[in-house]
C-alpha cells in the first residue's frame, strides 16, 4: 500500500510539474525568483490534492477541483488563497484550453476520430472506466484498465486514443536518453528530472483523459467552440502573449525520426491517384452550380467587367472548362500565375508578341503597356480574353505587377477573369486599382485539390527535384575529361563514406591532393585547383574554411542523389 | 493544347481567323444557358438602350456638377498669363520673382472619380484655353527624368495633333531623341509660337481662334500626394528657373487637404508656386443629384427596391465614396434584372410596354400569372374575374395593360409627393425621417411610411411648426406639384394654395385679433380696483386656457392632415403595387455577392463547415466541430487551429493519420507498425502545401521541420 501510494505521489508530481510547464510557457518567463515561487506554489497544491485524495474519492469532483486549482495557480501567480474561490464550471475548464498546449493536437486528433460521422452517441457506459485516467491510478494500473477500456470502446467507437498513445509514446521510447519536448529554457534539476521520467506518463495519461472529459455532459458545448468564443474576448491579448517570448514549446520529434522518405513529386502524385476520391457527386453538383454560369461570365465580361472568382478548392479546372467551351473561337491567353517564374514581362510579351504579331523590343514594361493599350484602342475589333489562375500568385502580387495587370483589364475589349486563392488577397488592391479592374466577384468553392498550383511550389515535405539535380549532374560531368570525372568521383566516394558521420566537415585540400595524385588523376596541386573552379563554377562542389583554416570541399548534393550518380557511372563505365 | 507546362506560364490560343467570331455575340450569351429564351434579344435590346440612356445622362450630370469649376479654373487660368499676352516686358518683370501660378484643385478621397474629372478637365482647357495640356501621374514619373520625357512626349504628340501640316517636323523632333531638358523645351515653344505666330495669323485665327498667341502650358499633376517629394521640388525649382521664357501653370490634384501642399514641399519651393485653391462639389453632393435624377425620376422605367438602394447606399458611404462604383453598382443591377426577370421587356416607356403586353406569347402570360403580386391581386377579384384572369390570355393582357398603367400613375404620383414630404421633414429638429430624400425614398420604399414610429414623431414635430416655415413649405410643395407632370395634382395645388390664402388672411385676423387684447389690455390699465384687476386676470387666465386653439393652429392641424393624407394614399411601398416585379429589382444579395464579397468568410466556412457546400450527410456536424469524414485539408486545418505559432510537422502528421485511419476502420495492428500509411503521407502532404498556398501557413527555420502559422483566432 505503501508503495503503492508512493507510486502516487509521483504520479501526482509528474502532473502537476507537466502543468507547471505549461504555465511557464504561458506567462513571461520571469526570472528564477518567480519560478521558484511558482515551484514552492506547485508543491503546495501537491499537499493539498493529496490532503484532498484523503477526504473524498469522488473522482470527478477532484478532477473539477484539480483544475480549478489550476486556473487559481495560473490566475493569481503567487498567491494560493484562491483555492476555495468559487467552483469552477465545466465551461471554466474548457475555456482554459485556450492558451496553445503542446498535446493539443493529439487530443483533439483522438477526439474527431471518436466523433463519429455515423452519429454515435456516447452513453453512460463510459463512466464506469473513469478511474482509469485519473491522475491517481498508476501506470501499470492505468495500462491494464486501457486495454479495458479498449474492448469496451471498440463496441461503439474505434479504438484510436489507445493507438495514439501507442503512437505518441513510441518514438520517445525509441529515444530514451532525451525528452520528447524540449522546454526551450533551461530547467531546474529535479523539475528537468521529473520532466524526463514523466514525459511518457504525461503522453499516456493527458491524451485519453481528456478525450473521454470531452463527451460528459459537462462539456455539451464542444470544445472548439468554447475555444473560439474564448479567443474572441483576448484575441489581442493572446496574440502578443504568444509572440512576445521567442520560445515555442513544441515537440522536437523530426521526420527523420520517422524514417520516412521524403516523397518526390512523382510518387506523390502516384500516391494521390490512389487515395479515393471523396464526395464525388457533392462536388459534381458544386462544379455544375458554377458551370451554369459560364454564359452569364461571358455577358458580364462583354458589358466591361471583369471576373474574380475565389472560394475554397482550385479553380483552375473551371477555368479550363471555361476556356475550351466559350473560348475555342476567340483569341485568348492563359497565365498560369502559380507557375515560378511567371512576370508581367512575360505576360506583356506574349500579348505583344503573339496577339499584336508585334516585333521590336521594349524599354520598359510601361512602353510595352502602352504600345497595347494603343493598338487595342485603335482596333476595337480586337479583342483578347485574359484568363490568369491565381492572380496573387507570389510573382504576380507586387503593386507594379497588379498596376500593369489592371490597366489591361481597364481597356474595354480585353476581358479579365482571374482567380484568386490567398486569404489576404483582396489587399493587393487599392481604390484605383479595383476600379480599373472592375471586378464582379463570384465565389466558386470547389473543394478540388490544388494539383497543379503546388505541384511547382516547393513544400516542406516533397523531396526537392531530385531527379533534375540528377541529370544536371551527369551533363555537366560528361562533358568534363575522364581524368576530371575521376577527380569527382572520388570526392563523391569520399563523401558517400562519410554520410554517417553527423561532424563530417568535407575533404580538406591536401587530403583530396594526396589521394588524386595516388591515383594518378593530377600531377600538381594547380592542375587540381583549376579543376575545383570549373566544379565550383557549376556549383557541383562547394568549399568552406574550417576552424583550424584548412579548406574543406563539399558536395551540396543530397546523399540519395549522389549514390544514383554513382550507380549509373559505374553503368556506363 | 495544354495549358501547363514546366517551362512557360503564358499560353496564346489564336483561332484561324475563319473560325474568328465577328461581332455583336454579347446578345447570344444574354439568351444562352437560359429556359425561356424567348424575347430575349427584345430584352437584350430594352437592357442596352435603358443602360446607353442613363450613362449619358450621368454623364450630363458630371458635366453640369464640374461647370462651375472649370469656369472658374478657366477664369483663373487666363488671368494668370494675361500680362504674357499683352505686353511681354512688363509680364516678365513680374516673372521675376519667379512664381508659377497653380490651381490647388481639392477632389476629395473619392479617388476612382477623379480620372473622369480629369479627363474632362483636360478636354475643356484644351476647347478653350491652350492646346498643351499635360497630365501625369506619379506612377509613370518615379524619377525627374521620366517626369520630363513624359511631359515632352506629351506636349510633341500634342503638337502634331494642333497642326497637321508641320507633322512631319514634329514628328523629325520626337524621333531625334531631344535630350529632354528644360532648355530644349523652352526651344520648341519658342518655334512653335513663332511659327504660329509669323506664319499665318489669318491662318490660325481660322483654325483655333480661342487660344492666343502664346497659349500657356498646363502641367496637371493628377495625384499630387503620391508623388515623390524629390521630384516634384525639383521640378518646380527648374521650371522656376525657366518661367520667364514660357508661360507654365500647374495643376494640383489633390485628394486630401491643401496643407499637403506645404507639407510636402518645403518654404523655399512653395514660395515659387503663386496658388489659388479650388474646389470640387463633394461626392455626397455628386451622389444625392445622380439619385435625383436617376432614380426619382419616371424618365427611366427601371427601379431599385428598397433593399437594394441600401446596398448600393452602405457600399458608397462604408467602402469608397466613389460615384463611379454607385453607378457601376446600378449598371449591374439593370444586366441582372434584365437578366433573371423575363417580365423585364416590359420594362420600358408605358405606350411600348403596352405594345409589347399585345404580343406576349402564352408562357409570357403563365410568367404574369406566377408573379406573387399578381396572386395577390387576382385573389382580391371577383371568382368570375379570377377565372378569366387565370384563363383567358387576351383577358389577362388587358387587365396587364391597366396594371401597368396603374404603375405608371403610381410613379408619377410618388415622386412629387415624396419630395413634398421631404420638404417638411427636413424642416424639423433632428430629422426624424432622415435629412436626405434618399433615406426617406428608402423608408417610404420598404414598408408603410405612415406606420412607423418615426413618421409619428415627425407628424407631431410638424404640427408645432412656426407659421412663417410652414407657408415657405407650402410654397415650395407647390412649386414642386405644378412642376410635376401629373395631371391629378391639380386638386392638390388648389388645395395647398387656398391653404397660403387663408394664411395670408389669417395674418390679418390676428392683427384683430392683437387689436383686441391690446384694448383688454387698455382696459386693464384702466382698473385700479385690486379686486377687478384680481377678476379680469384670472379671466383672462381662463380664455387663455379654454381658447386651445387659435385659428392658426386649427391651420396648422389641417394642412398636417393634407399632408398626411397625401402621404397615405400616394406613398404605398413599391411591394404592394401589382406588376412590381416586372420594374423592380430586389435580389439585393446578388448585388452584395458581387460587388462587396467577403472571400475570407467564404474560405472560412468552407474549411470550418464544408457541410455548407457538400451536402453530405456525414459531413453534418455541430458547430465548431467537424466531422472525421471531412475533406483532408478541412481536418489539417482544425488540426492546425489547435497549435500556437509553430507547428511540429510530424505531430501534425501523426494527429492526421490518427483522424483518417479512424475512419477507414483499418484494424489498429495493421498500422500499429509506428509507419503511417504513404498514402495518407501523401494525402497530408497535399493538404498541408494547400494550406500554404492558401497563406495559413509558411515554412519556418526555427525549428526543423516545422511550419509558422501566419493567422490568429482560427480565422
């Protein structure tokens, strides 16, 4: 017993010094005078929880108290007095979430996958498990009652908390020396201690709990919802709360941790086309709405507005349908604004160009723009159609850009439609601009993803263009001597070897020398210098100074990219 | 052809001119995608006449609002060089102070009107005083350099423009590639005005009599604050140098306050400039007249209801100030109510519509009888009646034709009486029923004026009206009913008149009736006796109260009653009058839809509730809650709502996956290998990069893998 009210304590201890994180997080990072008091604060209400386990084992009623204490803590920082203020509601409890925790995602992530899109009503049958995700139980006794609670769940709901806690304490098993969140300030040591041996705890307990406070009746009101009035009170308040500290609080976990590849454009794309695609027909029905407009677009372009469509989901396969049903018999020019190095230039070019079949060059894109305002003008049966996917496409939003774009749409026989997908888009446009446009605005949400608009973009999770790097590589190489070719390869070799070691700093010069001369590949370190600035030049090889002022050479190729090299050297060789 | 490709973003379809369409199409897409395509072109062509009708007349109006300006611009505009023309020693003497003369031309924040004015501008100036006139913008001059080539530019084409025989000459300059310079300037005016000078005076009296001799040049500055401060100093400082070798007035636009001028420009500069200010009509002037002579007009058979004027109303005054957008706003209400409305070829001047009723085809007639005032009325006839109505089509066409008859006399009675009512209103403290007639047109519009509270209130108001206001009312509503077209106001002036009548004459009963208590008066100065005086005091005391009224008041009382009567029988909102649809345009949410969107909210709602757009029933959730089957960006969002300014992509991941493999209903131990699925990879991979190109996020080098949220408070 004894024992096991020690495991108690700790128990105890690791939620509130989780808490107190949170906390810390929140309000300024005040000194260690405040923390410290923050602490002694924390150790009392430890007292108090465990003086107040002894009087009732009515869970619920402690855990209302528990956070109540909680918001007393975080409320009045220094003073414990509050804790016998009023009882704090459900709906106190859930406006609390407001302020940003790292869990936050998880839990809610369990939590609409609970919520049911068949309309599943949680009944009491939950309540009987309560215990097991208090704050009191003890691991072991929490695990044994969550594989309960796993059979019981799986009669009404899927089984996800149980799976995310899997999930989520995974990796951090996986990684046992370090914690799964980094507080980004140093902490006191024993705090620190505590985090470490907790962090598991914490991942195991905080999700399930919450997700199952989340269907009490207690909380009818969703918790977004309470989220989202909360926020409507001190959005401004929270916002330079948010911004003032320059420390985050987020898990340190990275993808690489997950060991998964990146994926490149290819296979992502083969990927998608396998996913299902979801409400065909609602998204048929929307497609069709928009499309029974078409000839309506066209009356409104000929009276001398111009078209903005924006809403959710790309528009650039309505556009198209657009295009090739009214279009087919009249000049017109499609921009694709997404595309990476689209400019006014380009735009002004092909109009002058291809529709005024005009040759000569211009100064600036002002002639240009004048030269066409000019020719349309004087020929009023020219008439040119201007379909631009994403006007606010980064290359086309400056004010020079939208200036030039806008007085094109101002003269009455070119026809602007023009989408828009940006949420600050509408601010690239002042007074005078929106009344050169004249815009009518259409809202076409189509829920279509946007393909073809990100496809060039250059995310964060697609693999940059390797295979281009790739062959830029080989034709660059191929051009070179053997003995050139030779010299590169084994640095590449060299640096393949190295791929494991984190510190590797490159090949220093003279090593590289040394080896090159081994293999009879130069005869004099000029000879190899005037190689390495060819490389350079085609940015094949790069070059740093070490601390100790060696020159060290470096290949700015990911290591995936050079191996297929490799291989496909060795192939022709 | 394929519109994307990796290497181009531009694509130019260029159909064999063959297959090129010729001209007029805008009638064919008026009918296409439509039901009842019939009469169509009749309605195309009613929709483009009415619209060419009210453009010109907006323009007449601008023109008649800028009158008065440009004849004083132009006054000013002479005088300040008339010493130039006379005698040109003695204007150089002057000119060596070196000031330029400049018209501060004050416009008002309503930007987009400006243009117009300034187009107009320029066109006068050059009918009537000089043919140099040049504008620029300070966009096209970032640098004094291409203030000056501009200017050149503008003046050489001018120039060629003037005289069609020394084209070629000019034509030999501009290709030269003058250096373009203050000097060079100076040069080409002084062989200009020598050409036309010595050439053939006889000759250039012919061609433009009305400039002089040495016409001076207008340099009109169309927005003055967004020019650099650089250039515009410099640019007065040279020509300052250069004033006494050509006559140069500029022209300031300027569209917030004089003190721009001294606030840009420092002491020493404005010191050159010699300025007169001037100012444009306010935009809520321009506004009140275009509603007045567009809207509470019969000229034109079209209308805006209630809802809709209010649209047009909040956008001018919230948004921009702009007439040009109230017009815009108007124009797409005639092409939408053209558009929707088959009734509306009936929406022209009475004797055509009368013509057009004898032609309409039977759906035509099925189209009349599914109209809801039309119900309305057939329900408040005799059943015989009914049944021809709903029956006989040659029946129905001429009850149709009273109808519309009946509108039309609706009309013609409104608008007098209206500005009658106006006229009182105005009158009173506080405006109860608004201090513009387009506010008290939108009251009267909605619903029934004489029922509102505010009407009461203004009732009471008038009935307290000193005598002299109220006959000047009087006055001026007969005015304005004698000025109407409608035949039926002839009782109502009789009626307003004798009301004058009777207070002239009343005038002269209370001079009696003066004259009678002065003599009680008299009278009281007679009794010395305490107790009389006591008597006659409290007498008089008792008359005062018991006489309540006064003839005057009686008056009073009774032309408020005129009034109010004439407002009960003639004032009846639009939605009550049968056949108001086939006038009226009421869809005031389309006007909203497109000329003031909220695309925020609309991307909102799509990724908080798609059930609004997908109309799934798995979609259908709470509020603030969506549901797990929501489309996979709807759930990266939530997901990503939850998180403070950075967000750990893997987290984000991992919370995904665990939202979409809950419902697929995948058997946990199939995923329980720590590796998500690849294609809910990819599917997060999607979302997320659509998130960016939406602008919610952005990739952030804090921290690895991670991404910075670039909104707050889930909006």
């Amino acid at each position: 017993m004894s024992q096991l009210e020690l495991k108690r304590n700790k128990v105890l201890e690791a939620r509130f010094v989780a808490d107190e994180d949170v906390l810390k997080h929140i309000s300024d990072n005040g000194g260690v005078k405040v923390r410290k008091d923050r602490a002694q604060l924390a150790l009392n209400v430890k007292r108090f929880v465990k003086k107040l386990e002894n009087i009732s084992d009515d869970d619920e009623a402690q855990e209302i108290l528990e956070e109540q204490n909680y918001v007393a803590v975080l409320g009045a920082c220094a003073e414990d007095s509050l804790r016998n203020g009023p009882s704090a509601g459900g709906g106190k409890i859930y406006s609390f979430q407001t302020p940003k925790r790292s869990g936050k995602m998880a839990e809610l992530a369990s939590e609409l996958a609970q919520t049911p899109g068949k309309n599943v009503t949680f009944d009491s049958s939950q309540y009987p498990e309560k215990p097991a995700s208090t704050p009191q139980s003890s691991k072991k006794y929490s695990a044994s009652n969550k594989a309960q609670l796993k059979s019981k769940k799986n009669e009404f709901v899927s089984t996800t908390p149980y799976r995310l806690r899997k999930r989520l304490t995974a990796p951090s098993l996986r990684s046992d020396s370090e914690s799964d969140y980094s507080a980004s300030c140093s902490e006191e040591e024993e705090e620190d201690k505590d985090h470490k041996e907790t962090s598991d705890v914490i991942l195991d307990q905080k999700t399930p709990s919450k997700t199952r406070a989340a269907p009490t009746p207690a909380s009818k009101k969703t918790p977004a919802k309470k989220l989202k009035e909360e926020m409507m009170s001190n959005l401004v308040e929270e916002y330079f709360e948010a911004h003032s500290s320059s420390k985050v609080l987020t898990s340190d976990r990275t993808l690489q941790k997950l060991q998964k590849r990146k994926l490149d454009q290819q296979t992502l794309l083969v990927l998608l086309n396998k996913a299902p695609p979801a409400f065909t027909a609602e998204l048929k029905e929307l497609n069709q709405q928009h499309e029974s407009l078409f000839s309506k677009w066209m009356l409104q372009l000929h009276l001398g507005f111009s078209i903005v469509l924006y809403g959710l989901g790309s528009k650039r396969d309505l556009l198209e349908k657009f295009r090739t049903s009214l279009l087919q018999d009249s000049v017109h020019l499609v921009v694709n604004g997404f595309f990476p190095s689209i400019t006014v230039r380009s735009i002004l070019n092909s109009i002058t160009e291809e529709v005024l079949d005009h040759v000569g060059t211009f100064r600036s894109p002002l002639d240009q723009l004048d030269l066409i305002m000019k020719r349309f003008k004087e020929d009023s049966s020219v008439e040119l159609y201007l379909l631009i996917h994403n006007l606010d496409s980064k290359m086309l939003r400056g004010d020079k850009s939208q200036q030039i774009l806008a007085q094109l749409a101002s003269l009455p026989n070119i026809h602007l439609i023009a989408s828009i997908d940006h949420i600050n888009a509408p601010l690239m446009w002042d007074q005078a601009k929106q009344s050169l446009y004249n815009w009518l605005w259409y809202e076409t949400t189509t829920f279509s993803p946007y393909l073809e608009e990100t496809s060039y973009e250059n995310s964060l999770l697609v693999q940059q263009s390797g295979s281009l790097a790739l062959s830029s590589l080989t034709h660059v190489l191929h051009s070179l001597t053997p003995n050139a070719r030779g010299i590169f390869r084994l640095l590449a070799q060299y640096h393949l070897e190295n791929k494991d070691n984190p510190s590797y700093p490159g090949l220093s010069f003279q090593d590289f020398y040394q080896r090159c001369r081994e293999a009879f590949l130069v005869n004099s370190d000029l000879t190899l210098r005037a190689q390495l600035t060819e490389f350079r030049d085609h940015k094949l090889i790069r070059t740093k100074r070490g601390t100790d002022g060696v020159e060290y050479l470096l290949i700015p190729v990911d290591n995936g990219t050079l191996t297929d090299f490799l291989e496909k050297e060795d192939e022709d060789m | 052809m394929s519109t994307s490709s990796v290497s181009k973003g531009c694509f130019v379809f260029k159909p064999s001119s063959k297959k090129r369409r010729i001209s007029s199409p805008t009638a064919d897409y008026f009918s296409e995608g439509k039901n009842d395509s019939e009469d169509s072109g009749l309605r195309f062509a009613t929709c483009q006449l009415l619209w060419k009708q009210i453009n010109s007349e907006t323009e007449k109006i601008q023109e008649e609002l800028n009158k008065q300006l440009f004849d004083n611009l132009i006054s000013f505009l002479r005088q300040s060089h008339s010493e130039f023309q006379t005698k040109k020693t003695e204007w150089m003497c002057r000119m060596k102070t070196s000031e330029i003369p400049t018209a501060a031309l004050v416009l008002g924040v309503n930007v987009t009107d400006h243009e117009v004015t300034f187009k107009s501008l320029s066109e006068v100036l050059q009918d009537n005083i000089t043919p140099y006139v040049v504008s620029l913008q300070a966009k096209e001059c970032p640098g004094i350099k291409h203030l000056l080539q501009k200017l050149m530019g503008q003046l050489m084409d001018r120039c060629v423009d003037v005289d069609l025989s020394e084209e070629e000459e000019c034509v030999n300059i501009s290709q030269k590639k003058i250096r373009c310079s203050m000097a060079s300037l100076s040069k080409w005016y002084e062989s200009v005005t020598k050409k036309t000078g010595s050439e053939t005076p006889s000759k250039k009296r012919t061609s433009s009599s009305r400039h002089w001799q040495f016409p001076p040049i207008v340099v009109i500055f169309k927005d003055m604050e967004s020019f650099t401060t650089k250039v515009l100093q410099d640019f007065i400082i040279i020509s300052s140098q250069h004033i006494h070798e050509f006559p140069l007035v500029f022209i300031f636009g300027i569209a917030t306050s004089p003190m721009i001028i001294h606030r840009l420009l420092p002491h020493s500069v404005s010191s050159l400039l010699c300025i007169e200010l001037f100012q444009s009509l306010s935009c809520k002037e321009h506004l009140a007249t275009v509603i007045d002579k567009l809207l509470l007009t019969t000229q034109f058979p079209f209308k805006l209801s209630e809802k809709v004027l209010q649209v047009l109303i909040n956008i001018f005054l919230y948004h921009d100030f702009s007439v040009q957008n109230f017009i815009k706003g108007f124009q797409l209400s005639i092409v939408e109510h053209f558009y929707s409305q088959p009734l509306s070829m009936l929406c022209c001047q009475l004797l055509e519509a009368k013509k057009r009723v004898n032609s309409l085809s039977h759906n035509q007639c099925e189209n009349i009888r599914g109209l809801p005032s039309f119900r309305r009325y057939v329900e408040s006839q005799i059943s015989e009646k009914q049944i021809a109505l709903l029956t006989e089509d040659s029946f129905l066409k001429e009850v149709t034709q009273t109808l519309l008859e009946d509108l039309h006399i609706y009309h013609e009675n409104y608008f007098p009486v209206l500005r009658c009512l106006h006229v009182f209103t105005t009158s009173l403290p506080k405006y109860p029923l608004g201090k513009q007639i387009r506010e008290l047109h939108c009251a009267c519009l909605g619903k029934r004026v004489w029922e509102t509270e505010e009407y009461g209130s203004a009732v009471q108001l008038l009935r307290m009206l000193a005598k002299a206001e109220l006959v000047a009312i009087l006055q001026k509503c007969v005015e304005i009913f004698t000025s109407s077209s409608g035949k039926q106001f002839s009782n109502t002036v009789e009626k307003l008149e004798e009301f004058l009548l009777r207070f002239q004459n009343l005038e002269a009963e209370t001079n009696e009736v003066q004259d009678v208590s002065v003599s009680s008066q008299k009278e009281l100065q007679k009794k010395t006796d305490l107790y009389h005086l006591q008597k006659t005091l409290l007498e008089l005391k008792e008359s005062k109260r018991s006489k309540k009224l006064t003839k005057f008041e009686m008056l009073r009382f009774e032309v408020v009653d005129f009034i109010d009567s004439l407002v009960r029988s003639y004032l009846a909102p639009a939605e009550m009058q049968t056949l108001n649809e086939v006038v009226y345009f009421n869809t005031a949410n389309i006007l909203r839809e497109h000329l003031n969107a909220a695309p925020r909210i609309a991307l909102h709602t799509a990724l908080n509730n798609p059930y609004c757009y997908l109309k799934n029933q798995t979609l259908k959730s709470d509020v603030g809650c969506i549901s797990n089957t929501a489309p996979d960006i709807c759930i990266v969002y939530k997901l990503h709502l939850e998180c403070g300014r950075l967000i750990n992509l893997v987290d984000w991941l991992e919370a995904f996956s665990t939202v979409v493999t809950a419902v697929e209903g995948t058997d946990p131990d199939s995923v329980a290998t720590d590796q998500v699925d690849e294609i809910i990879h990819a599917r997060f991979i999607r979302a997320v990069s659509e998130l960016e190109l939406l602008g919610f996020i952005k990739p952030s080098k804090q921290k690895t893998d991670h991404v910075a949220r670039l909104t707050w408070g889930g909006c």
